[in-house]
C-alpha cells in the first residue's frame, strides 16, 4: 500500500549539514589559536644582565625566571615566592644535586633574587648560578 503525500505538505526536516560545518571550523580555528594564547601567557621577557664571558647551562638544571616586578616562573608555572619550597622540593625529588639557574630582569629587585635563593635553599638546594648574557 502507497501512501500519498500531499504536495502542498511543509517539509518539517532540519538540515544540519551548514551547522556541522561552521563548529567544525570554530573547532579547528580554536585548536590552532589556544596553544598560541597559552605560550604567550607562559613565556616570560626577561632581559638578563650582559657580561663579557657567558656560559651556557645544561639541560638538566632547574630554571627559574624572576621577571622585573618579581613574578617568578618555574618550568612552566608561575609561582608565588611562598610557593617556591613546594615546587623546588618537587623537583629535587629525582635528583638532589640538580643547580637551579636564576635568571632574574636586569631592573629586578635584588630583594626578590635574594628572597627566592632563600626559600630554595630551606628546600635543599645547595647549587645556584646566575644566568647572564655575553656582550
């Protein structure tokens, strides 16, 4: 048996194929802007202090940024300077003998600098250096 569809009937179908297509476009324009977004966040501008002979560290040692208004970055997490014990003995987990590299702005306090060597030193850090620029 046939039914017969009058042709004067509204069709009532929604036609989702336009809106998969524009959040699917939003999804990847997201996918590509967010890890953009997030390094800027993350990265830090500190103008370390230039002088004549530089070293360069290992890959190994434990880098701390001090910006100049003495916001304090470790790896990837910006940290408060009460935070620092916390997260220096976290790292120092694995290996007890790693040095941490600080390098703090050219206009940072000396008090902040001071500050966390000594809050990772209470954390049982026994090696640090200061990282600079060569001229």
């Amino acid at each position: 048996m046939k039914t017969r569809i009058n042709k004067n009937m509204v069709k009532s179908e929604i036609n989702i194929t336009p809106f998969t297509d524009v959040v699917l476009v939003l999804l990847i324009i997201f996918m590509i802007a967010t890890p953009a977004l997030m390094q800027s966040k993350l990265e830090m501008q500190v103008n370390l202090p230039k002088v004549e002979s530089a070293d360069s560290g290992s890959s190994t040692n434990i880098e701390a940024l001090i910006s100049q208004d003495g916001k304090i970055t470790i790896g990837a997490k910006v940290i408060n300077l009460s935070d620092v014990e916390g997260v220096v003995r976290e790292l120092l987990e694995e290996d007890h003998g790693k040095l941490i590299v600080v390098k703090g702005d050219v206009k940072v306090d000396y008090d902040h600098v001071v500050q966390f060597i000594s809050k990772a030193k209470k954390a049982g850090v026994v090696k640090f250096a200061l990282a600079v620029e060569a001229k």
